[in-house]
C-alpha cells in the first residue's frame, strides 16, 4: 500500500463500555464484521466492511467509562516531530508519542478548540483498507467547533492543508485538503448544538441507503440528530449511538443539487 501523504486521514476507533453492544450495534447499521480482541493491546477489536479493516472499537481506559467518542487519526511519518509541531501551534498532547509493538507508532491530541484527535504512525498497521465508496468504510471527517478561527489557523500549520471557505449565507463550512484532495471539513456550530457539547471530530460512514442504516440504528437506541438529508455530496444524517458516540452516515450514490461555489482560503 503507498505511503499515505502527511496529515490524511488514516484510521478510526472508539471506546466502549460495552463493546458487545457495540459490535453488535454497528454490525447491524454498518455490516461490519470483527475480529478476535487483541489481548496485548487492550483487547482493541477490528471492524471489517466487506473484510476490509473499516475501524475498531476497544474498552475505555480507567477513568473513562461511559465516554464513549470516535476518534480520527491522520498520517504521520513522524509521531513525534508531528506532536512538537502541534504544541508549537497551540494544541495539547493527551497520550505522549509511543510505539504500539510493529503495529505502528501513535499519540492523542487536542487542537486549540478542544477537538480530539490522533495520529499514527503506521508499521505493519497501514490503516483503512476499505475504499471509501464501499459500505461501512470511513469516508469522511468534520471538525465542528465554536471557535472557527482556531482550527482554520491550527491544521494547516500542523499538516500543510490548504483550504476553501463554501459561499453558503446558511452555514460556515471550510474544506481542507493536501493538493487536489479535499481530506477534512470544519463546520462552525450553531444555537442548535446544546452549549456542553464540546468541539469534536465527527465521522462519517458510507452506506447503501441512508434511511434504511437510521431506520436499523433508531430501532437499536440510537438518537436522530440530524436528517436524512440530500446534497450534492450524498444523502446523509447524523446520529448519536446507545452508548453516546456522535457519527454520520451518507449514502454517496444518492446526489441532490449542484456542488456549492468555494473560494480559496490565502
């Protein structure tokens, strides 16, 4: 597999409480399947879409039970040099740079807003495998926060982004990318957003059908946040799953609308 550029997205994961609930939630919206639990590392669980490594779930830390969040990690050749450049632009390392066996190399961080992330290194790990089109695979991230001016300053120093702001009177969305490749979205949160929820990173999953995986995830507990909704990217909705981790789903092949004007960011 090619090396992957500096600062895509790479991997997904998330803690749970209850990881046979959430196997078996996340088995029925998103087909995944599992693999055995990794006893030497936490018994962290691979989730596989159409036996493609799509993500993992792994028990929470002490301390951390019932905080259940997906996390994203973007590539880095360097765990330890990419953390240095994210203190030196105002973010906060959680879990210091560590080696993770021949598995690959990671750390957790928190950008200036207060969005969580990772970033891994990769070893005999490469990351998804899926491809993004393929149900149950990663296909998107989204950095919402209150404070946009942060994460506008703070990703594009820490990862080279480059970065276009959407002509919309209605929200305040910018897409970052590496050359041509749009790898990462922040939304500015509105009123609607209760004012504890704090910055995060949602992710986004491909599906078959948009209604059919809200209609599967409502009837195992999970809460509707937003949607479904058509548009020019898919037709998408935002959930909150039983156990209280925030994702999205998007049906890519079901498009509505023209693809919104941007203007380049200096």
């Amino acid at each position: 597999m090619a090396v992957k550029p500096e600062g895509t997205p790479i991997w997904a994961d998330a803690m749970f409480s209850d990881i046979e609930g959430a196997k078996n939630f996340y088995g029925d919206v998103l087909g995944w399947t599992f693999g055995e639990e990794s006893t030497d590392y936490g018994n962290y669980t691979q989730a596989y879409a159409n036996g493609k490594a799509a993500a993992a779930v792994v028990p929470p830390m002490p301390g951390q039970e019932g905080q259940s969040q997906w996390c994203l990690y973007f590539a880095s050749a360097d765990v330890g040099a990419t953390g240095a450049k994210i203190r030196e632009n105002g973010g906060e390392i959680l879990m210091e740079p560590m080696a993770v066996g021949e598995v690959g190399s990671m750390c957790l961080a928190r950008e200036p807003s207060g969005a969580i992330f990772g970033l891994w290194q990769p070893g005999t790990h490469e990351g998804f495998e899926a491809p993004m089109d393929q149900p149950g695979a990663y296909c998107w991230g989204e950095v919402f926060t209150r404070e946009r001016e942060k994460p506008d300053a703070f990703f594009p120093a820490v990862f080279g982004y480059g970065a276009k702001q959407m002509e919309d009177d209605e929200v305040d969305f910018r897409i970052y990318s590496l050359g041509d490749d749009m790898v990462l979205g922040r939304m500015q949160m509105t009123e609607e957003f209760p004012p504890e929820v704090p910055s995060y990173i949602n992710v986004y999953f491909t599906v078959a059908n948009c209604d059919d995986a809200v209609a599967r995830a409502t009837k195992q507990g999970a809460i509707l946040r937003f949607g479904p909704m058509s548009s020019p990217f898919g037709r998408f909705a935002a959930l909150t799953d039983p156990q209280g981790a925030n994702f999205s789903v998007i049906d890519v092949t079901t498009t509505e609308g023209d693809m919104p004007k941007t203007t380049d960011v200096p």
